[in-house]
C-alpha cells in the first residue's frame, strides 16, 4: 500500500512540474508557402576555368566570358 502511495505523490509531482514549463510551440501540418524566387538567369561558363555564372555578372572578352579580370586577361583580353 505505501509503494502505491509513492506512486501516486511521484506522478502528482510530474504532473505539476510538467504543467508549470510553458508549452513548446506546436508545428503546422502544411508546409510555409514557396517564396517567389524570380525569375532564372541566364548562365554563361568562364572561358578560362569553366566556372559557370549568371550572364550579368560575367566579364565579356575575347572569345567568351570570364568570371573575373585576372582570367579575361590571362586570355589576351
């Protein structure tokens, strides 16, 4: 009978203890919605060391595009 009772005080204080932590934010069922990424960019491959980059942000130079000075030179350019 007195392990039943200290049981019982046992569970009573987990139950207390668990009731006084505030709750963890429950997660939503759906997925958040996609964010609108724009639209693609073109790519272009450096003509020196094949990195491929966005059109825009390339170097033009002879022959191709470069992704950075030092290669657009290194080709002649």
């Amino acid at each position: 009978m007195k392990y039943l009772v200290l049981i019982l005080v046992v569970v009573v204080v987990l139950w207390l203890v668990r009731s006084q932590r505030p709750a963890a934010p429950r997660r939503s069922a759906t997925p958040p919605p996609p964010q609108d990424l724009g639209k693609p960019r073109e790519m272009v491959e450096c003509r020196q060391c094949g990195v491929h980059l966005p059109r825009d942000e390339a170097l033009p130079g002879p022959g191709g595009h470069y992704c950075c000075e030092a290669h657009r030179r290194a080709s002649g350019g």
